[in-house]
C-alpha cells in the first residue's frame, strides 16, 4: 500500500463491512459499478458510502476507474474478505483473510506490534493511531471502527470494547454536606426560688438574628409567666 491513509468517516466497522458486501452483490467484484448500484444493496445511506470511499480507496479495498471517475471496483482480497464475512463473520479464516490484507501496510503493522508489546488500551491508541497513519481529522465514530476492524482482523483483546476498563460513574448526587447549625443557650434562674433552668436552643442558619431574637424573647416571657404563677 502507498499514499495516503484516511480512517472511516461516521460509520462503525460492521456499517464498513455491510458496504463492502453491497460492492460484492452490486458486481464490484467483476467490473466498475457506480455508488447508486451499491446504495441499492446497502442499508447505509449513499451520502456515507460516498465519504467513505476515500478510506476504501487509501487502503484498496477498491479502486476508482480511470475512465469513469465514480466508478469502483473491489480488489481481490476485498472481495474474498467480503464474501467469507458473509458467510461466516465470526470465523478464524475470515479473520485472517482481513489481517493478511491489513499487513501490506508496514506502517500499521509496526504500530499493531506496539499495541501488543507495551499493551496499549482502547483510550491510547485512540490518541496515538492519527498521529501514525496521519489522517489527524478522523472522527471518533470512525476512528473505533478502524481500531474495531484492527482487534477484529488481529485479535487483540485490550482493544476490544468489551475489555475497556469501566470507569466508575460519576457520582449524580451529591453528598449533603453537614449543615452548620449555630447553637445558641438561653440561660434564666429564678432570683429567690427554685432551681436553675437551662434552655438549649438549636438554631438554623436560614433563621434570621431578628427571629431568633424573638424567639428568645417568647421563651423568657413564657418562663416568667410560668414563676409568676408558681
């Protein structure tokens, strides 16, 4: 492979494969066929099989013709590739017919080696695949499909989403912080009889001062009216 490499744009990897099997039944595999042809064998719509023909073409998966730009045919290992997912999508042999096709790049291929070597996860490779095949304006949607075709094709677990490590869910509720009570003691004694008489007041802070000293007020009114009529 030569040239530059674009990644997917906005469709997953089994989208990418779904285009790929509408090329081989509209004929790609035999003559040049237009994306009206393949659009009718698809269930993606022709404006996302038409921008994502820039990624089919940078990793040849099919090729334009000369003759009639708009036209495309699928190569050889695509369309092999094509036909065994069809068949069989989870099969070993499929799998190694697309991890062959991907090793012709040796650019990819010395990144899938570091992946493995320093067990790179999902969140790094993210990061670090742009930079290396140098398509810096991917999508998200489309950069999971490329690295979801890359565990697909080579079996590489720390890629697959199954084995993301899952991150603890944001708290939604928060915890209640204590509230600051303000504890306020109101202190009244019988001058000549009785016992001491303590009065524990625990206070919010949404009461104002002026409430509170109100409060205070009707508390002692009450205790003066109780020793009056004691």
């Amino acid at each position: 492979m030569s040239g530059p490499r674009f990644f997917p744009r906005r469709l997953s990897f089994p989208k990418l494969c779904d285009v790929l099997l509408a090329y081989l039944n509209a004929g790609a595999d035999r003559e040049y066929v237009g994306i009206s042809d393949v659009v009718n064998r698809s269930n993606v719509s022709l404006h996302n099989i038409s921008r994502n023909n820039n990624f089919l073409k940078s990793w040849n998966f099919v090729k334009e013709s000369e003759q009639e730009p708009g036209k495309y045919m699928l190569s050889r290992e695509a369309a092999e590739f094509a036909y065994a997912y069809r068949i069989d999508p989870r099969g070993e042999r499929t799998r190694e017919m697309l991890r062959k096709f991907l090793s012709n790049d040796e650019v990819l291929m010395k990144f899938v080696e570091r992946i493995k070597n320093e067990d790179l996860d999902r969140d790094a490779v993210l990061v670090e695949l742009p930079r290396v095949v140098g398509d810096l304006r991917a999508d998200k949607v489309g950069l999971n499909a490329f690295i979801d075709m890359i565990s697909y094709a080579f079996q590489i677990e720390s890629l697959s989403a199954s084995a993301r490590t899952a991150k603890p869910p944001r708290e939604l509720r928060r915890k209640a912080k204590p509230r600051k009570e303000a504890q306020a003691t109101v202190r009244s004694e019988a001058l000549s009889f009785g016992p001491s008489i303590s009065l524990n007041l625990t206070i919010s802070p949404d009461i104002s001062p002026e409430k509170l000293k109100a409060y205070i007020k009707a508390l002692l009114e009450a205790y003066d009216e109780y020793n009056k009529e004691r």
